[in-house]
C-alpha cells in the first residue's frame, strides 16, 4: 500500500516523527507541506494512506497546515491519519481542527489520529527541555511513534482524543494567534554574532527571510515555527531579551540541513522502499 506523508516542521520534531513512522511503514514518501505554498489549487496524491504531521501551536494547527489541509484531495484515499507533536497539550483540539477541514473540504474525515509529546519549542515562552528530561521525552515519543506505526500500518480506525480543556483553550488562544500570527516576525532582531551564512532564510518554511546585506529581513509572513532563532548556527536571532539565555533546539536526529529548503517543489524523499 502506497503512503505520503505530508508535514510541516520548524525545530525537527514532526519531520522526525514523519521519518520514524515511513521507514516502518515502507513505500512511503514524505513530502514538505511548505513545497506547495506557492502553487494554488487542489493537491492531489494518488496514494492509498494519506497523513499529516505537524505541531500543535495554540491548541490547533499552524496556519500553513491549516490551509494545505483545505486544499487536500482525498479522493483516492482509503485510509487517513495524522500525528501531531506538542510540547504538553493541545493535540486533540488541533486533531479534531483537522478531521473538521477535511470532512467540511475532501468529504472524508481522519480515520486515525494521534498526538505525540515531544519537547516543546515555543522559545518566545519557554525554554526548552535539555539534557536528561530532553532525551527522556525522545525516548519516550520513539516508543510511542513505533506502536502508532504500527496502528497505522494496520489501517487501524483510532477514535480522536477529546478533551474538553484542550478545546477551550483552544477557542480562548487559537483565533488571537491566527488573527496575528504573520506579524510576529516584528518582534525578530538579528545582532552582530550573525554571519551572513543565510541558513535562517533557509530553514524558513514560509519563505519569509530575504538575506539584505549579510543580514535576515523579516518579510511579515510568519509562521511562528521558531526555526529561525533555534537553527541559527551563532544564535544571532532573538525575539526581545528573554530569548537571549534561552537554550535553543533541534531534534537531535536531524542536521539543520534536513529543514532547509522546504519550499521547493521536490521528487518527494522516499522511505523505506526496497
Ligand atoms: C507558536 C507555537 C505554539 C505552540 N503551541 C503549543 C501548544 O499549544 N501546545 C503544546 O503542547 N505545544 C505547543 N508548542 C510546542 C510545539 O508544538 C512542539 O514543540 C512541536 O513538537 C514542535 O514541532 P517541530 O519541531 O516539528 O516544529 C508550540 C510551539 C510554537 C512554536
């Protein structure tokens, strides 16, 4: 049975999780959802298994999700599923966001969905997890991730979680993110540690960086993925001051080149085929 697996990715995490579970799953190709972001129209796959992965921002999806989950064409779809990877909570709002789009959108709802913990990224916030308390959420997620493969691989049916609290913050958070969302960049500066090497620009899957003598432009049409202040090699980009100390992350399994280029129009990466 033919998979595609489409995600988005700002720090690694879903991108890793979308590997894990096309390598155990076999003839699978992953696919950059930001690789269609220029291309209007519907996206059509042909496969049989059709899934998404992605984090959770806000309770929901991040926007670029959200609006290539519209434009899905599911039509030659037998079975549906999605991953989504939070730092904490949040997953079965952004699950039961995306079975809304798609039954409202392509006809036909998720057949399976899971949200998996993963360490949180959100820098502007938080730190995220280090050391010991950071592999131990890895491995934990690893665990997790091989028996969703394998739920997956049965075309297993998986209810979505609920919960009441995820939704309601979902409504309170969700719409004031979204209302605003591109606009976050405002807050981005760059200081004198950059060194021009354009691996921001790079990693940015909504093509938002223009490199202008040496140094990132922020263009207004943010993700929030935050890939940009945690990938940057000299850690030159900050989000005001409290970012400063901030350790920053990557998924420990991926180099920052696996997040480069996301918006190209790409031969999709295949997994696991013989
Ligand atoms: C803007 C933003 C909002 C986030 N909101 C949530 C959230 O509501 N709940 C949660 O558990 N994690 C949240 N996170 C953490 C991410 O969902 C989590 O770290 C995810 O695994 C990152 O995936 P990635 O490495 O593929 O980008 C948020 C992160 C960002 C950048």
């Amino acid at each position: 049975m033919k998979t595609i697996i489409y995600y988005f990715t700002g720090t690694g995490n879903s991108l890793a999780a979308a590997k894990k579970i096309a390598g155990a799953l076999g003839d699978c190709d992953i696919v950059p959802v930001a690789s269609f972001a220029d291309t209007p129209g519907p996206v059509a796959s042909g496969a049989n298994r059709v899934g998404l992965v992605c984090p959770v921002y806000f309770s929901g999806l991040p926007a670029m999700a959200a609006s290539f989950a519209e434009r899905l064409d599911l039509t030659a779809a037998d079975y549906v599923f999605s991953v989504v990877t939070h730092g904490g909570g949040g997953g079965a709002a952004a699950l039961r966001q995306l079975d809304g789009i798609l039954r409202e959108k392509a006809g036909k709802g998720l057949d399976a969905g899971f949200a998996v913990s993963m360490p949180g990224n959100y820098i502007l916030m938080y730190a995220s997890p280090a050391g010991e308390k950071r592999d131990q959420l890895l491995d934990a997620a690893d665990t997790e991730l091989d028996r969703i493969a394998g739920r997956i691989g049965q075309a297993e049916r998986v209810n979505l979680p609920n919960s009441p609290v995820a939704r309601i913050v979902r409504a309170l958070m969700y719409p004031r993110f979204l209302s605003h969302v591109h606009e976050n960049d405002r807050k981005f500066t760059v200081s004198e540690a950059c060194t021009s090497c354009g691996t921001c620009a790079a990693v940015c899957p909504a093509g938002n960086i223009d490199i202008v003598g040496g140094r990132p432009v922020w263009n207004h049409r943010c993700e929030l993925c935050c890939g940009c202040i945690h990938l940057c090699p000299a850690e030159a980009i900050q989000a005001g001051s409290r970012t400063e100390k901030r350790q920053r992350y990557r998924h420990p399994d991926l180099e920052i080149e696996d997040m480069e280029n996301q918006r190209e129009q790409r031969t999709p990466e295949r997994a696991g085929a013989p």
